[in-house]
C-alpha cells in the first residue's frame, strides 16, 4: 500500500459547488472536503455528470476530480452498462486501495469483485412497500424503477466489503436479509460548518414567522400536505409565511401542489423558489423560525440535518431515519406522515411560542454538533476505510 491512502470516492459530485443538487451531492462534497484535510489521504472523487460535455480530470485542493459525461434518459440502463463500465475504467486506472461508492448504481456496481470497496446507502425509496402506491413506482414503469433499483441494489451490496448505514439503523432494518453478516458501520451524514455557524448567532427571527421546507418536489416529501397544513395555520396567525426551496422532480404532482395552494387562497403567502445557490439557502434557513419535513420516506434527510445544525426547531414525520435524528418534543416536534391537523398544530405551536422554538433550536443544534460535524465525520469514516484495508489509522 501507498504512504498515503488512496481513496476513490463514486458519487454524484457538484459541478457548481455553489449550487449543490440534493442531498447525496452535499454529502459528497462535505464529506470530500473533509477527509481532504487529512494527511493520510490521497483523496479521489469519480463522477458521471450531465453539466459536463465531454470526461476530464481537475484539481480542486487537494482532491482529484475523475468527471465522465452522461445523458439525461435511461439513467437505470446506464447505469448497469456504459456508466458503470466508465467508472470501472477509471477505478481500473487509479488502483485505489478502497473505493467509497456512495449509495447504489453505477459507482458501486463499477467495483470489481476483488476491490476493498465501502458501500454508503442513502435513499430507500424504492425498496420499502409503502413506496408502491406512489405515482412514482405505480404502472409498468413503476414496476421497471422498483426493478432496477432492486437489482442495482443487491449487486452494489453483493460488491460491497463493508455498509455504511447514515440513518442510526434504518438502512439495516430495510436491507438487512442482503447483507450476509457484512461489517456495518454506523457514521452520519456531514454538515458543512457553515450551517453551524448560523446556530451560533442564535438570533430572533424578525419578520413575518417563516416555515421553511427544503428539498425535491416529489410526491414522497409530501409537498401538498405541508401546504394544506400551512392553510390550517394561516386563519390563526395571518402574516405566517411558507417557503418551499428546490427543484421540481415530479412536475405533475408540482401542479397538483399548485392548484391545493390555489385551492386555498393563499397564492400570497406561499413561495417556491426552485433551485438556490447555497449563500442564499443559508440565508433561508437563517430567516426561519420553523422547518418542516413532512415526507412519507425518508432514510437521513439532509434538509434535517441542515436545520439543526442551524438551530431550528423542526416539525418532521415519524418515518425512516428521522426519530433517530429528532428527538420529539426536545429537538422538535414528530408527527405520524399524512397526519396533516398534527403537522399544522405543531408547527403553529413553534409559530406561537418563541421561548419554546429557541430552546428546541439550541437542543437540535447540540445533537447535531454530536452526529454531523463533518470534521468527525470524516475521521469516522477514513476509520473504516483503514478497517476494511486492515490497517491501523493514522494519528
């Protein structure tokens, strides 16, 4: 082995890293730049990327960035066929002494047999029953996702050395008969220090009180609930404000969220900005005085780990990973997914009770500076790297 240890990151990886695109890209990139830091560490990153015409390598700092372009369509059968090839090529080139695939696809199925490879899993989706009944996976197309992400799934997991499970066992209840009593070590998704930074101003909120929501419009974060809850809240304090941040991943289930807005009259007092750059999602999230997350599924949301780190109070569903990050009625308030008067309630009682939310904001701050402080995190996770070479880590 190298003085150094050689890594080889797989995952989707910001082009722009000013304007990061869901949450395995934030992962990626600050979990990247931290083990960057370290010494012992020749860092890596392999990424298929629509926002790049042609494959090209760059230093960024001290990381290595391998780029490979790709289409837009048929992202299931690239990538069990030319994606994964390319990548293989690339882990073929640079011989790492262990690959870190995040989550399933072509970065984890790209690991030969004989690779030390770790295996991070993020999103279920498409793996848990409840999922089924979602636009998303219903009809024959339905049927081809469900069917490719399971077998995307069970290669990278059959290729895998060891699982990293995110979400304080929840990956492990999920996809636990396919792990064949491999090593599983629980280490959190990274925050940026930015978002901390924001919790040490532990300032009032001025203004209009803001619900902030973040993520991809889907039908699985249940946009169209919040804002059916948010229209619960707005006769008992008229001058609350919601603010939905990022993309549109479902554009039919979009207009649906639209015409319920619509439908309840509160056009004004409901914003959807797309797609921010991070300087203006910190401001976001600096200006809320609640974040919401009312998803139906969810594995270790990045929006919620965000939130906390920022020193909100947050009102978020009983699903997944979640009660193992929210600590209800200390960190935030759970309720049951759908449960639309119990998310309404919830939040107006944060809306209504400075006091209360503050003190839930510093609660969730402090257990996010003990689960996602990224410096941590990365020395958590060089430790399984050294483990799966079998090696002791560098001091």
């Amino acid at each position: 082995m190298a003085e150094k240890l050689r890594v080889a990151v797989g995952t989707v990886y910001p082009y722009d890293e000013s304007r990061v695109r869901g949450g395995v890209e934030a992962v990626a990139l600050y979990l990247t730049r931290a083990v960057a830091k370290r010494d012992d560490v020749e860092l890596h990153v392999v990424s298929c990327n629509r926002a790049v015409g042609r494959s090209f390598v760059e230093k960024r700092g001290s990381i290595t960035v391998h780029w490979l372009a790709t289409g837009r369509r048929l992202y299931g059968v690239r990538a069990a066929t030319i994606d994964a090839w390319r990548v293989r090529e690339v882990y073929d080139q640079l011989a790492p002494d262990v690959i870190h695939a995040q989550h399933f696809g072509e970065y984890a199925i790209a690991a030969r047999s004989t690779s030390r490879m770790v295996l991070t899993i993020h999103g279920l989706e498409a793996l848990v029953p409840h999922m089924r009944d979602t636009s998303h996976f219903r009809g024959a197309v339905g049927r081809y996702r469900r069917w490719i992400t399971e077998w995307l799934a069970r290669q990278g997991i059959t290729r895998a050395s060891a699982v990293i499970d995110t979400s304080g066992g929840y990956v492990t209840r999920s996809v636990g008969t396919w792990l064949d009593g491999k090593p599983i070590y629980g280490v959190a998704n990274p925050v940026s220090q930015d978002f901390f930074s924001l919790g040490e101003q532990h300032r009032s909120v001025a203004g209009a009180p803001l619900i902030l929501w973040c993520g991809s419009i889907s039908e699985r974060k249940n946009v169209a609930g919040l804002v059916q809850a948010f229209a619960h809240i707005v006769p008992r304090l008229p001058e609350a404000r919601l603010t939905l941040v990022g993309g549109v991943a479902d554009s039919t289930y979009f207009d649906r969220v639209l015409h319920v807005i619509a439908e309840a009259g509160i056009e004004g007092k409901v914003k959807a900005t797309g797609p921010i750059p991070q300087e203006q999602l910190l401001q976001a999230y600096q200006e809320a005085a609640v974040v919401a997350m009312p998803s139906i599924e969810e594995t270790a949301p990045m929006a919620l780990a965000q939130a906390m780190a920022a020193g909100k109070a947050v009102v978020a569903s009983r699903v997944g990973g979640i009660p193992w990050m929210v600590e209800d009625g200390v960190t935030g308030y759970l309720v049951d997914a759908g449960d639309t008067e119990a998310l309404a309630d919830r939040m107006c009682d944060l809306l209504l009770d400075q006091a209360r939310r503050e003190r839930m904001g510093l609660a969730a701050r402090k257990r996010a500076m003990s689960l996602f402080a990224a410096d941590a995190v990365a020395a958590q996770t060089a430790q399984v790297y050294y483990e799966v070479v079998g090696t002791a880590a560098s001091d």
